[in-house]
C-alpha cells in the first residue's frame, strides 16, 4: 500500500473521519485509563469507548478494503487484540505467586504500547500515511 495524497474529493473521507472516530474512542479510554486507578490496558479493552470502537471498526472495515485506510482499521484491531491476548498472559502469570511481578510488568507495558500504537497510528492517519502491518493471505 501507498501513502495517499490530500484530495478535496476523495471519496474515502468519510471512512477517514470513522478512523478518526475510532482512535479518538480508543485515545479516551487508555486516557482513562492514565487518569484513574484503572491500567490503561484494562480501560483501553473494557472501557465502552474501546469496545465502540472495536464494533465500528468491524462494520466499517468492508469500505476500505485495499485502500490506504484498510491498514489503520487493521492497526486499531490489531492493537486491541493483541492487548486482549497479553492481558490474558499476564492473568496466567498472576495465578502464582512467584508470577504476580511478572504479570504487574507485562501489564505496565501492555499500556505503555497502546498508547504507542493509538498515537502512532493517529499521527499518521493525520498525515494520510499507511500503518505496517502484515498483509493478509491473498493480497
């Protein structure tokens, strides 16, 4: 895929303003998670902005496919699924004792990289830049 150039009569402007919508859903609830006593991987996979985002994301993603915008949604579900999945790593960790500082870490870090990737990601949707992700079989 290849970066996009502006055009005033672009045609996936709309899908461009639901990606928008989307990171700025999942931006509020990692910032929640920054703000309150929740982590911020906890508040970015159970707060309602988040799950929002990951349901528009599913009925949107047909409208971009092989466009430019089609890497962003996939960045997005990548993100929260992959979140999902160490989250999931760190509560098998957390099932001893000798694991609970493991899975303290893997949290801490799991929060750190959602904001990585949500402010990465929103900073080049900004610039109409692809994200890197893999391809997908048949592409």
């Amino acid at each position: 895929m290849q970066d996009n150039p502006v055009s005033s009569n672009d045609p996936l402007e709309g899908a461009r303003a639901w990606a928008h919508i989307m990171y700025g859903l999942h931006a509020f609830s990692a910032l929640s998670g920054v703000l309150s006593s929740a982590t911020i991987v906890g508040a970015f996979l159970f707060g309602w902005p988040s799950i929002i985002a990951v349901i528009l994301n599913y009925i949107k993603r047909g409208d971009v496919r092989g466009t430019w915008l089609d890497s962003h949604y996939r960045w997005q579900l990548r993100t929260f699924w992959f979140a999902f999945l160490w989250v999931l790593v760190a509560g098998v960790l957390a099932l001893t004792i000798i694991g609970i500082p493991a899975a303290f870490l893997v949290v801490m870090v799991s929060g750190l990289w959602v904001l990585y990737r949500v402010i990465r990601g929103w900073m080049a949707l900004v610039d109409r830049k692809t994200m890197p992700v893999p391809e997908l079989p048949g592409n």
